[in-house]
C-alpha cells in the first residue's frame, strides 16, 4: 500500500492512476469555478459520468492480487464502524477469565434490525496507535476463547451469533503458541459446531487462515464483494511456494480466493454487493447491504429446527473441499440433515463424534 496517491481525502491503489487523474481534474474544476467564477458544472459532469464508468468496468475485471488490495484499502470500514452504523444499544463484553483481554477481537451484545444478537468480530485498528493495540488484527488465544466464553452465553440466553471476521490471520508468536493458540482455535471450531443457536459468519475485508476459521464455523458464511477469505495469505504463500515474496499476485490467483471462485467452490453461501469502487468510497451503502442479509438470513435460521441446524452446520463444515459435496449443493442449495430428525440432541452429537475428530482434541 506504499505510494498511494490522495485526492480530496480519498486514497488510490495502484491499479486506480486512471480514477485519481479524474478526481484530480474534477477538483481543479471546482476551484476554478470558486475562484475565478466560471461555471463549470457541465464538465465537471461529464468527467463524473466518465469516472463512474471506468469504475464500474475497472472493479467488474479486477484480478484475485487486485481484490487482496481493496480488501486492506487503509478507509476500508472496519469493525468498529459496522458497530456503529449497523448495531444498536451496543454492550461491550471483555476478558476470557483465564488470561487477559485480546483488544484484537471484540464482543458484544446488540440489536440488527429488531434481533438481539451477539456480535463476535476482529478489529484491526485506524491509526497506528489502535493498530497496535489491536496486535493488526491478529487474535491471540485469549481473543478466541473470550469469543468462545461470550458465545457461551448467548446460548444459554438464546441469543443469535453474528460473527464479522477481518484478519490476516491469527498471531504467530511465541507467547501466543506457549498459550496454545493452535488448540483454542480448534476448540473454538468445535464449540462453534455444536452451538445451539444461529450462527451468521461475514467476511468483511481479510478471512485469513486459522485466524478466521476460529470465529467461522456457521449455519452461513458470506463473504463482502472485494473481500477475501483463504488458507493462508498471498504473500504467505509465495514465501512458502517460491521463497520469494514478489510473487503474491501469483499466489492470489492459485489460492481461488474471490468471491466468484468461492461460491463456485462451495466454500460460501453468498457474496454481498459492495458500493461501487469498494466500501472504503461508500461505507454506508456497503454496512446497509450487510445489515439487510444478516436480518433476512437470521429470519431464514430461525424458521429451522435448531436439531436441523445443527445438522446441516456440521455437514457445511465437514464437506469442506470435498468436491462431490460442491456439486451437491450446486443442485441442492438446502441439505438435507446429516442426522435423522427423530434422534434427540444428545444422540445427535454422540453421532456427530464418533465419525469426527474431536475425540484426538478431548483425549489431549
């Protein structure tokens, strides 16, 4: 994001010379018009019209490489403004009660549109300062299971989960590793699995690794229009694949990370519009289209059976990458239960354990 060009407040991404000359003479217009008197509406409606064609045909054609950048955009609307603009009456809920408060991963308890919920989230931060604070959106062990903790608790009070996940993934450090970050994620995965409300998974900028799965087991999992969601992060990969780090636009065009290869994939259940040219140049707009699936998707959920949720939440997340199942659901957009409705819910997860992995997590 190095060399970004500012016009009026608003910054460029590198593939965007086209889009900030045009701003540049729309501003230059406007001063001239102020200063000398001139009117000079009529072409600064014309370079408008023109600007919003080339933005409608640059932002329908960008490459998986040029997604990852609008997906980091630094205007890019974070956490904390979907908190603002999208939850009402929000209480904040902090700490894991065994270690600490991870400021990288927020909870609290608010109302969308007319449903309480719990809303889970990563927060990256805007200046350096809260970038700091917030470890760049990299959760430690105690972010996930504070998520884990409150989640608890809006199942025993019935509350929907909503969870927003933006992160390059979860923190790689030593501390974070002593502190067994590896199984609070697989935890999380586990609980999420089996947690006996709705679950609502969208991804709003970055969906990195383990970082994202630890808050993204779901009954639904969106994904924003230039947002992305993959095993590990472009540059990650190239240093991995490569060893060399310039090749990311390579390794973001193998990794299938896009929305449109997602969907095609099975891996997501939707992709939500953004504004035109990306959130970060209408953040209203995009927060608003957010907030209207949540409320229709909740709506949906809460008409299933929770036994048949459950169900089909696990069945979602063990047919992950397994080709047959996207072709499945390809013809079948609702699966059928992976469990016979008549078993009661004990039964089910009893089931649900003997043909999963979870027994090699509570035997360690």
């Amino acid at each position: 994001m190095d060399n970004m060009q500012t016009t009026n407040g608003l910054q460029y991404l590198p593939f965007e010379d086209k889009i900030a000359q045009m701003d540049r003479q729309i501003e230059d217009l406007k001063r001239s018009a102020a200063k000398e008197g001139i009117d000079t509406s009529a072409e600064i409606r014309c370079l408008q019209r023109e600007e919003t064609s080339e933005l409608k045909k640059l932002y329908s054609s960008l490459n998986p490489w040029q997604v990852v950048q609008v997906s980091r955009h630094p205007q890019r609307p974070l956490l904390r403004d979907y908190l603002n603009y999208m939850v009402k009456d929000v209480r904040e809920l902090h700490g894991d009660r065994c270690f600490g408060d991870d400021r990288a991963i927020v909870t609290a308890l608010g109302q969308i549109g007319r449903e309480r919920v719990l809303i889970v989230g990563q927060e990256k931060g805007r200046d350096t300062k809260e970038k700091i604070a917030c470890n760049f959106g990299c959760p430690n062990p105690e972010g996930y299971r504070k998520a884990l903790a409150k989640m608890k608790l809006a199942e025993k009070f019935g509350l929907p989960v909503v969870t927003l996940i933006d992160t390059p993934g979860a923190f790689p450090g030593i501390g974070a590793e002593e502190r067994g970050q590896a199984q609070a994620i697989a935890v999380n995965m586990m609980e999420m699995s089996r947690l006996r409300v709705p679950i609502i998974s969208i991804v709003i900028g970055e969906g990195g690794s383990g970082g994202a799965l630890g808050i993204g087991v779901a009954d639904r999992l969106a994904l924003l229009e230039y947002a992305y969601y993959s095993v590990i992060s472009p540059e990650g990969c190239a240093a991995i694949l490569w060893r060399d780090g310039a090749q990311a636009p390579a390794a973001a065009e193998a990794l299938k990370l896009t929305g449109k290869h997602l969907l095609k994939l099975g891996v997501v259940d939707a992709v939500i519009p953004e504004a035109l040219g990306g959130a970060h140049r209408n953040v209203h707009d995009t927060i608003y289209n957010v907030e209207q699936y949540i409320v229709k998707t909740l709506r949906d959920l809460k008409r299933t059976k929770i036994e048949n949720l459950l169900a089909n939440r696990y069945k979602k997340l063990r047919s992950i990458g397994d080709p047959s199942q996207n072709v499945l659901r390809e013809k079948a957009p609702a699966a059928k239960p992976a469990i016979p409705d008549r078993l009661s819910a004990a039964a089910q997860l009893d089931l649900a354990r003997e043909s999963s992995p979870e027994e090699a997590l509570e035997t360690n």
